[in-house]
C-alpha cells in the first residue's frame, strides 16, 4: 500500500492515541513519508514545509484508525446461514467484498481481520487492497474455516448433494484436521479459524453449550498451523470448548461467551486476547422476529448476550485484552454498523470510552500481529488516523455515522471521510 510522500498536518482536535492515555487538548499530528513524525500538544509542534498537507479538525477528535477484529469480507448481509455458501456464486460474492471493504474504509477502520471467508477471496482482496487497486482495510487473512462433521457449520444436508468445501472443512479426526490446515497453509492465509462450539443460531443440535470438534483434533490444527506460522483462533462459546482451545494453545478466542475461573486463568496466562462480538448478539435479540428467527433461538442469543456481557468484563478488570469486531454481515447486523460495537461496550458492558477506544484500536492492531506498525499514534507508526467531528469521549456513538468523519487516512493519505479526492482508478500492468 502507497503512503503519502510529502507532509501531513492534522490539528485544532483533541488526540486520543490509542494507548489509553487522557486526550491532549489541542493536539497536532505531523504525518511525514506516510510515518508519524510528532504527535503532542500544538505548542511544542515542530515547523513543517509550507507546502504541507493541513486536514483542520474543528475542534473534533483524531484518533487512530480503527481495526475490526472479527471481519467477514464474504457475508453479505445475509438473511439465513446457508446465504453463506449456496445463494451466490464465489464471482458474485468477490464483487459484494469489495463494496464491503470500501465501506469499511468509510466508516474509520483502517485495517481488519477476516474471522473467515468463502473459499480463498480475503486472501486475493488483500493483495488487492495492498496493491491500491480498491481502498479497504489491511487484511489479515484466514480463507475457509475448520469445523467438525455434525457440528455448526455443516449445514448441507447430504441429500443436497452439495458439500462445504467453498466455507468450511468438515473434518473427522486428527489426520482430516491436519489435511485442512495444510490446504489453509497452501493457499497463504494467516489465521486458521475454527469451530470449538455450537451457537444460539442451531438450537437443535448444536447450541451455544455443544462442543463441535475435540481436543484432539484443535491440538492437531494448532500443531500443524504453529508449524507453518499460522495463527489458530476459534468460535468459542461453550465453557470447556474455551478451554480445550485454550489447553491445545489458540492464539485468540473469538466470543469467550462463557469462561470460567479455570479459562480465565488459562487466558490471562499467555495473554491470549478475547473478541467478544457481542453487538451482533443485542441485533439479533432486538431485530431477529423481523429476520425471522424463531423464539428460541432469539432466547438463546440474549443467554449468550448475558454471558457474554459477564465474560468480557471479566477479562478486562483481570487485566486481559479484548478485541472489537462484530461479526458484521448478517441482515440484523449489516456492513457499515462496526462502531455500533464500540457504543455497546461503552452504553451496556460499561467500559470507559478510552478503554473501549484502546480495544478498538491498540489491541486490534496486536492481534492482527502488527502492533510495531499501527494501532497507536505514536512516533514511527503508520499514519493510520481517523478524523472525526465532535468528541468521541462525549459520545462514542459518533464513530457510527459515516457523515461525521472528516477524513480515514491510510499511511498518511486522505483515503475517505469529506475531504477525500475522489477514488482513483488504477490500471494494473503486470
Ligand atoms: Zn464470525
């Protein structure tokens, strides 16, 4: 990705950079070569060349750019699961990932982590975005996920006919588990994403308590994965599915709805960071009757949303990192609405703004493995900011309204918000 060769002056707003620190009252942020160069108070600012780039951010906030942590480029504001893998093809669905991750852009995340994808599309959406073909985020990738046969995400039924390959590898045992992640390791990804439990969504057989792979086979993903320098991370609601993962060494757990003492204890021991997503679980409760869903599964999400509430809080007061994402891509819960995660966490889980900022920003930035590069503004970090109107300590639900930023800039150029040039249109030349 290009950063901006010249100078950047981003000033008149308060700085809240990302580490948790109190806000610097009239700030300056100088963006030089697409790296930050000084970020502190307007008074100590250093002289820049009169031909610098001045972005006034009257008297707003200017904050890092945002990272959602749990990001699926190919879920299309879907309606049902099986949307997922059957109602369109993977062309189509490439298309919809592109509006997806411009939107993104638009809405202050800079960069994100996928939480899985059809076949192998987030991997070539990244070199996409890398190569300024289409603005987006910085992607880490993870391609198909793993789940076992039975479990979650083996939907098909077998008289379809049709299988899971383009979504999911559906795994029996220790050998098909080592299989898949070789297959993942093929095609370049950078998390393995799991299945270690059910969830709300299939209240049948595989409920937010069912355990949907064994210890055996996570061990066997991990084993394999941490061979190729892969990152392991899983669906995690059920209390001994978070910690079987845990035990067989994840690197993250998504949800963590319900820990217990013991998980707990296994989490803040490597520091494993947790991803709640937990937005989705208040959209499915308040606007699943109009999608649909039944009654038990909406009673199911707000056990989950409970739990989930409970657990977070917990990791957090106990010193462990959360990550914001929010599984965005279902109908009750579409592309554009990110920052409605960072609201709730203020609004219902009663975080502090900085805190709930720090998570979205720092610690997301650490999970995609790249904390040296962004997260923060701090001096030789990427000039990775967002702009916004108005005072995000005030009200963080700001951040939901793509109107109110004034500009998203990737390594130090005006990529979105109102003061963005419009779009260039590249001509790849191979
Ligand atoms: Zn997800």
């Amino acid at each position: 990705m290009k950063k901006h060769p010249g100078t950047t002056v981003i000033h008149n707003g308060q700085i809240i950079d990302g580490t948790g620190a109190p806000p610097i009252a009239n700030g300056v942020v100088v963006i030089e070569s697409g790296v930050i160069k000084y970020v502190g108070p307007a008074d100590t600012a250093p002289s820049v060349p009169d031909d610098a780039e001045r972005i006034n951010a009257n008297g707003g906030s200017i904050l890092p750019g945002l990272v959602e942590a749990h990001f699926h480029a190919t879920y299309f504001n879907i309606r049902a699961l099986e949307d997922l893998d059957i109602k369109y093809p993977v062309e189509y669905v490439s298309l919809l990932t592109s509006v997806n991750c411009r939107l993104a852009l638009e809405c202050g995340y800079t960069s994100a982590r996928s939480g899985g994808c059809l076949f192998n599309v987030d991997v070539w959406l990244k070199k996409a975005i890398e190569e300024d073909l289409i603005p987006g985020p910085r992607l880490s990738t993870s391609g198909r996920e793993i789940c076992s046969a039975g479990g979650l995400m083996d939907w098909n039924p077998d008289f379809r006919k049709i299988g899971m390959e383009g979504l999911v590898f559906i795994i029996n045992g220790t050998e098909d588990a080592r299989k898949a992640v070789r297959a993942l390791v093929k095609d370049g990804v950078e998390w393995v994403k799991t299945y270690p439990t059910g969830d709300a969504a299939a209240p049948d057989m595989n409920d937010h308590h069912t355990l949907c792979m064994t210890f055996e086979e996570m061990h066997a993903v991990v084993a394999t994965a941490h061979n190729h320098n892969l990152k392991v991370t899983g669906h995690c609601r059920a209390t001994e599915g978070i910690k079987n993962a845990l035990r067989a060494g994840y690197d993250c757990i998504e949800h963590g709805t319900f820990i217990d003492d013991e998980g707990l204890d296994l989490l803040l021991e490597r520091n494993v960071p947790c991803v709640p997503a937990l937005y989705f679980e208040k959209a499915s409760v308040e606007r699943g009757k109009e999608f649909g869903l039944s009654q038990r599964v909406i009673d199911g999400h707000q056990e989950t949303l409970d739990g989930g509430i409970e657990s977070a809080k917990r990791i957090l007061r106990a010193g462990g990192r959360l990550g914001m994402g929010g599984d965005y891509g279902f109908g009750w819960n579409p592309h554009g609405d990110y920052a409605r995660e960072l609201t709730f966490f203020v609004k219902d889980v009663g975080l502090t703004p900085l805190e709930v900022i720090k998570c979205a920003t720092k610690t997301g930035a650490e999970i995609m493995g790249r904390g040296d590069e962004f997260g923060t503004l701090e001096v030789g970090k990427l000039g990775d900011v967002v702009v916004v109107d108005g005072n995000v300590i005030d009200d963080i639900s700001i951040l939901e309204e793509r109107g109110n930023f004034i500009a998203v800039l990737q390594g130090g150029i005006v990529k979105a918000g109102r003061i963005a040039p419009p779009f260039p249109t590249i001509v790849k030349e191979e």
